[in-house]
C-alpha cells in the first residue's frame, strides 16, 4: 500500500474527511486524490505536517514502520547486546525533559574524555 492510501485509510479510521486533513495540514485536498491515483510520495515537510495531523509515526504512513523484535533482527549482533544491555537506561533517558537529556548528555561526554 504506498503513502496516500495509508493516510485514506487513517482519516477513514479516524473519522474525519478529506477536507478536514488538508485543513489541518495546509495543502489541497485534491493532493489525496491525485496521490492516489498517482500512487506519488508528496514531499517530505508536507509528509511529515500530515503524520502530526493524524497524529500517526510517519514511518506507518511511509509503510516503514517496524517492530522493537525487526529493529532489533535487522541490527548487527554487536548493537544487539548493547541495546540488550542498555535498554533500561535508553528508557530512562527517554522519559526526560530536553533539559536533563542535555546535562547527562554533557555528563556522559565529560566522563569519556
């Protein structure tokens, strides 16, 4: 399924129409239609307004989107254990403000050198 038709199938799922997404993301409806028929991929700053009106990752849309367990397959066995290893921390950073990101970030950069 290429791109346009994801976003049909989203607004479908979400209830809202056509009109409605182009509104919300500053383009013409038409595009959709066009997309569709054309089976196009619209720019990339438009693709990404339309996955934060949907509210959806742009890698669902883009038909990218893939699971921790493919992530994890597709990386080589070195990056697997450090993920593995690592991930309850990756987690922790996470769930940061961009703020306290930043200072462990400098942390971590003051005490590899």
């Amino acid at each position: 399924m290429g791109f346009w038709q994801n976003v049909e199938n989203e607004c479908e799922y979400l209830g809202i129409s056509r009109k409605e997404l182009a509104d919300n993301a500053h383009f013409s409806v038409n595009t959709i239609s066009n997309g569709i028929r054309r089976n196009g991929m619209p720019a990339a700053d438009l693709a990404l307004r339309i996955s934060k009106a949907l509210n959806v990752p742009l890698e669902k849309l883009l038909d990218i989107y893939r699971t921790e367990e493919q992530i994890t397959t597709s990386t080589n066995h070195e990056n697997k254990k450090l993920l593995i290893k690592y991930s309850q921390i990756i987690q922790k950073l996470d769930s940061l403000n961009d703020k306290s990101k930043k200072a462990v970030m400098t942390l971590i950069e003051e005490l590899s050198t």
